[in-house]
C-alpha cells in the first residue's frame, strides 16, 4: 500500500534538452533522484546533494515547465521511484522516461526505460534502450543479455569516436549517441 505522503530525496529538478540516445534533441523536464547502489569510479554525476520533497512539491515543480516528457535519472533512480509519484505524474498526462544501471526491477506505469548497465548483477526486466559507453569490450554479448530493440554506442572520450564509429558501421544494428548537451553546453 502507498502513502501519499511518500518522500523522495531528490538532487535536482531542470527543464532542458535530452542530449543523449533515442530522444537526443527532446525537450525534458528532467527529475534527478539522489543516491546510488554502484560506486562506478568514471562516475561524473554529483547526485549525492538533495531536498527531501514530497509528490505534490515534485509535481508542482515540474508543471512550471511546458513539455510533457519526463526523464527520471540519477543516481539510481529505481531506488526511490515509487507508486505515488508516478501515479500523479500519469495522472497529468506525463511520458515517464527513466535512466537506470540495470540493477533494478523496473515499475509499472514507467514508458520507456533506457538502461546504461553498469557493474553487475542486473536485475532489470524490461529495456527499451540499450546505451554503452564503448571502449571496446563484447557489447554484442551485453546486448544478448538485454534483448532491447534500440541499441546505442557512446565513445568514452573524443580519444574513441572514430573507434566507436568504425563498430558502429561494422556493425549496424547499433546507432551512434553522443553527449549533445556538453557540446551544446546547455545542462
Ligand atoms: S551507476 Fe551511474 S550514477 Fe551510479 S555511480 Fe555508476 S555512473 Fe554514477
């Protein structure tokens, strides 16, 4: 049973592009949730800070802006993501997109799940969008294990584009994502 007095920890709320995978270029109202269950030593996210809010101070939050389409991120935010934010969120008509690390179980009500896996184990049920930072390891095996229909290579660092591009055409059935965002050096 849910409480509508649920609260989450949440590092920062922003209205923005999404610069990454299969919705490069949307207009985001992005939901970053604090905390995470992994320790990834390339980490560049500081989602550690947070505001305790509850479903209504999230909600009023997020209808400030004009887009529908939300992106629950982190951290992980599978840790924290629960019934009554999302079901307010769908009340209003919202597209729910989460980022996770494939460690957890996705809920209902969630429209599209874009999973960058990190360390093991995955317990993660459903993908939509499969994104790897490429450095050149066995994706295709990482792609088995997640069975998404839209794959995506990251490079690492401008130091692997022309790598991750060459896979990329060996090996179509993946597509190209790049960090838009930082190159249009918006948040
Ligand atoms: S899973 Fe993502 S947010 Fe968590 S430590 Fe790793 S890179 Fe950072």
């Amino acid at each position: 049973m849910w409480s509508t007095d649920e609260t989450y920890r949440i590092n920062e709320i922003f209205y923005s592009l999404q610069g990454e995978g299969y919705f490069t270029g949307t207009p985001a109202v992005f939901i970053r949730f604090s905390g995470c269950n992994r320790a990834c030593p390339f980490c560049d996210t500081d989602h550690s800070a947070y505001t305790t809010m509850t479903t209504d101070e999230i909600m009023a939050e997020v209808r400030r802006f004009n887009s529908h389409h939300i992106v629950v991120t982190g951290g992980e935010p599978l840790l924290q993501l629960s019934t009554p934010l999302l079901l307010a969120l769908k009340a209003d008509g919202y597209f729910i997109a989460v980022e996770t690390n494939g460690s957890l179980p996705v809920p209902p009500m969630v429209d599209w799940v874009t999973c960058s896996p990190k360390e093991e184990p995955w317990n993660i049920d459903r993908v939509d969008e499969l994104k790897i930072v490429y450095q050149g390891q066995d994706v295709e095996a990482i792609a088995e294990r997640f069975n998404a229909p839209h794959l995506f290579l990251q490079p690492c660092s401008s130091l692997n584009t022309a790598e991750t591009i060459g896979y990329i055409m060996a090996h179509p059935h993946w597509r190209l994502s790049l960090q838009t965002h930082k190159i249009l050096n918006i948040q």
